[in-house]
C-alpha cells in the first residue's frame, strides 16, 4: 500500500512537472508567433506603402495591371463555372 501512494505521489509529481514545462513551451510559442506577427504586419505595410508610392508614379501600369489581372481572374472563374 505504501508502494502505490508513493508511486502515486511520484506519478502526479512528474505530471505537475510536465504540464508546467508544457504551459513554459506554450508561453513561448505564443511570444513568438507575436514577435512574428508584428515583424509580418510591419513588412506588409512598408510594401503596400511602395506599391501605393509606385502606382501614384505611374498611374497607366497599375490601371494595366488591374485590368490585366481583373481579366485572368474573369477567365478562371468562366472556366470553374462553366464545369
């Protein structure tokens, strides 16, 4: 009897163990993924804001590359639809 509360004792021991080197790793993958975001969100904004300083530039290539791409886009729905 004594056997068993012991290893009962050792078992929930190692298990407060785990779950707290779980939850560590989990506060960390958590930070990360924030760190990672941010630095994504920051990247984003300094392309939208190249792409919106290259269009007003040159207004005629992004109307062309709208259209352009507004017609790929049209032929790929024509086709998925027309199945």
């Amino acid at each position: 009897m004594a056997k068993n509360n012991a290893a009962g004792k050792e078992l929930k021991e190692n298990l407060e163990k785990e779950k707290e080197k779980i939850e560590n790793l989990y506060g960390d993958v958590i930070s990360r993924l924030d760190t990672e975001k941010d630095r994504i969100q920051q990247e984003l904004r300094h392309e939208f804001r190249n792409a919106r300083r290259y269009v007003r530039a040159n207004p005629e290539t992004g109307v062309g590359a709208a259209f352009a791409g507004g017609l790929i886009v049209g032929i790929v729905l024509t086709k998925l639809f027309n199945r």
